[in-house]
C-alpha cells in the first residue's frame, strides 16, 4: 500500500505541483547533456532564462554551455547548427542542406512566397506598424490577398490602429526573424544602398507614385 504522503492524489499534492526532482550532475552528460534534450523538443527559441529555470542552473552557465555547443557544432559540420535567433536558442538545419530538406518535407516542390509575397513582407518589415493602405501606395497595387496571405502563413500579424484613421496596422512575428535568419529587426540590411530615402518614399506615396 502506498502511504498517503507519497500517494500522487494526496491532499496538497496537485499536478500542477507534481514534478520529477533531479540533480542536474546525475545525468552523463551534465548540464551539457540536460540542455541538448530540452533543444531537441522545442518547436520554437528559447530563451537562456527559461532554460536555466527549468534546469535550475544559473543563467551565465546556461548561456556558456549554449554557445560552447553552437561552436561545437559548427566545427564538426554538423547537419545541424544552434543559434540565436528571435530572443532565443533553437536547433536549425544548416542552410547548405536546404535543398535536402526541401526535397524530403516537400516532395521536390519548392515552397516559397510569391515575388509579390516577398516585396509585401519587405515593406512592413522596414516600415511598421503600416497600414494596408501605406503599403499599397508605396508598391502600387492593391496588396489586400497578400497580405492575407502572410498572416496566414505566420510572417506578419496586427499590431494595433492608427489612431487617426483607425485602419489596422501590421507588423512582422517571432516567425519572421526565425525564418530570415535574424536575432531582431536592429538586423535588417541598411536599405540607404538600394532605395530612396524614407522622405522620399512618403512624397511618392502621398503622390500615389511608389
């Protein structure tokens, strides 16, 4: 018989509470060993707090163990490599064996956004929060299915309203960084080399011009 201190639905004892005690040194492969399990099951970045809450582990030796991985990683040329990204550490497929991998999950078909996808994306991520109606005048056509499209695909999402006209306005996920291969938006290329001023855009735009 199971004494009612170490029974499972004993009073004061609810699941949410119930969770497996462990000594992190207990594993073979340490504290190394404890976060590559965590990374292997995550479906999005996470952060080096919540690594080193879950592993009771201080957050400076999460994150050295964290970049002394990546490094490992990318010395043995692995098929896989540990970044950064969107605020947080996940494992990714090294970009040289995306053709691989797209073959595999896509049956040879290539799963990309339109051109129109792609200049759509461009000007929000330069220029949000934006409006539907901002972007449309700055690419010059209607971008109302495009932009449905990005939101469903998880690239973009509302932000809020602006406050004068009330028209929603659109900024880029978490999603975005990850697939872009950016840490933030701080990480955008410099677009001084390839377009106008932003001064410029607006004229153009309130002209009906870009």
């Amino acid at each position: 018989m199971v004494p009612m201190s170490e029974h499972p639905d004993a009073p004061g004892d609810s699941g949410a509470e119930h969770q497996v005690a462990f000594d992190i040194n207990s594993f073979p492969g340490g504290a190394r060993g404890a976060v590559e399990a965590v990374l292997m099951v995550v479906d999005e970045p996470v952060t080096e707090e919540a690594l080193a809450t879950a592993l009771e582990l201080p957050v400076e030796d999460v994150g050295a163990v964290l970049d002394e991985l990546a490094q490992d990683y990318a010395a043995a040329e692995r098929g896989f490599m540990l970044r950064r990204l969107g605020g947080g550490w996940r494992i990714y497929t090294r970009p040289e064996y995306a053709p691989v991998v797209e073959r595999f999950l896509l049956g040879g078909q290539q799963a990309r956004l339109t051109q129109a996808a792609l200049e759509t994306l461009a000007v929000i991520a330069y220029r949000q929060p934006v409006s539907r109606a901002r972007i449309g005048a700055i690419r010059g056509v209607n971008v109302d299915g495009v932009v449905r499209t990005l939101l469903a695909r998880g690239m973009v999402t509302e932000v809020g309203q602006d406050p004068s006209a009330g028209a929603v306005l659109y900024g880029t996920t978490d999603l975005f960084l990850q697939r872009m291969g950016l840490d933030s938006l701080d990480d955008l290329p410099a677009l001084a080399p390839y377009l106008p001023s932003a001064e410029v855009l607006e004229e153009l735009a309130a002209e009906g011009l870009a």
